[in-house]
C-alpha cells in the first residue's frame, strides 16, 4: 500500500511537481498497482515524467516514462 506519491513533468529543462491544480487523479486498483492521471500545460513535446513512490514499509522506488503531448 502506497504512503506517498510524488509526480514530477519536465518543461523547457525545469522539473515542476504535479499538484491538484493539474485534474491530478489516483486510481488504486486494490493489487499493489495504481493508474495515475493529470494534466499540463507544457512547452516541450514530449513530456517528460518521472514518479517517485514510498510504501508503507518505506521501501521507495522511482519510474519515468516520456509522453506525446495529445
């Protein structure tokens, strides 16, 4: 079970959180994965994304993938 989650986007070489202000929305699917989602405007194509995760137990693991601007 998660205890944090922290997403970061990358624009124009600067790494912004994610935060509310950007429709930032968790779906856990009860099995130990999740579905993360939210919205950005964003100068560079593709973005950049990286995730940051603790568990409960504070074993944390990071994951980054690039995504096309839709």
């Amino acid at each position: 079970m998660r205890k944090n989650i922290t997403l970061y986007y990358e624009d124009l070489g600067v790494w912004l959180p994610v935060n509310s202000s950007n429709n930032f929305s968790i779906t856990d699917y009860g099995n130990g994965t999740y579905a993360i989602s939210f919205n950005v405007i964003a100068i560079s194509d593709p973005v950049l994304v990286s995730a940051h995760v603790t568990d409960l137990r504070e074993i944390s693991v990071q994951a980054n993938a690039t995504c096309d601007v839709a």
